[in-house]
C-alpha cells in the first residue's frame, strides 16, 4: 500500500476514466485532506499538476484504504506545492442536533480546536462537513464530472 504525502496527487482508474485527487493536510488522529480534482479524463492529461490549481471539494478521507477496499489502480503521477493561501489546515463544519434533529448550532473545527455559532453565514455554508468519508461516496465524488 503507497503511503501519500502531502501535495501528492494519485491518478485512480476508475470505470468512468482517470480521476485524481491531491493530498493536502495531514492530522495526528484523523485521515488525509485529500483534494477531488477536475476530472475524470480518458487518458492522462499532459500537465496533470496543473489540476492541483483550480479550487475543487475536499473531504477526510483514507485514501490508501478506501482505495485499496475498492479494489481501484492508483499510483502518484506528481507532487505539487500546496499554495501559501491553503497550506493552514482547512476549517470543516459540524451540525449539532437536538433530540428532534433539529440544528440548534454549529462546531467549526480547524484541526486544532473548536469554535461554534447558531447561525451559518453564506461564506460558512461552503465549508466542507467535518465527517470521514465512506468509501462509496469517496467513488461518487471521484467520477462526478464537475
């Protein structure tokens, strides 16, 4: 199994082509940043690291077990700086319920602590779910052609 780094990127065959992803951050107790790139292509784009540029989802994943449960080729085509502006470790949103389950606030987490707020700003609404992802919606994203 291919131990990733951050500013890796991981071409994947999938059924729908070649979809990649970049490593962005690690965390001593949660899985890998990983970065979807545009995608997915029928053959290797020429200068695949440009792809790491344009700003694209991102979620917690394990990359080396989800890839390996799916039973997907993978291998690193390239390693790209992570530009200045995203090398802070990302901020990832959490709904808290009550017993009805309804939102009554939300947890923001930046890898280090938490901070929370009852009302979600539009610029807060983008921030990825502080979830880890499963391997099927791991599969779903990598082929949405976005």
């Amino acid at each position: 199994m291919e131990d990733y780094q951050p500013g890796d990127i991981v071409e994947i065959e999938t059924s729908a082509g070649l979809a990649y992803v970049q490593l962005t951050h690690t965390h001593p107790s949660y899985p890998p940043v990983v970065k979807f790139l545009k995608g997915p292509f029928q053959k290797r784009p020429e200068a695949v690291t440009v792809l790491a540029r344009e700003a694209s989802p991102i979620a917690m994943v394990p990359l080396s077990g989800v890839l390996k449960k799916l039973g997907l080729k993978h291998a690193r085509v390239g390693t790209v700086e992570i530009p200045r502006a995203e090398r802070e470790f990302p901020i990832f949103r959490m709904p808290i319920r009550d017993k009805k389950g309804e939102i009554i606030y939300w947890w923001f987490w930046d890898g280090k602590g938490l901070t929370y707020t009852t009302e979600l700003m539009q610029q807060q609404e983008k921030l990825p779910m502080r979830e880890i992802m499963s391997a099927e919606r791991f599969l779903d994203q990598l082929v949405a052609d976005e």
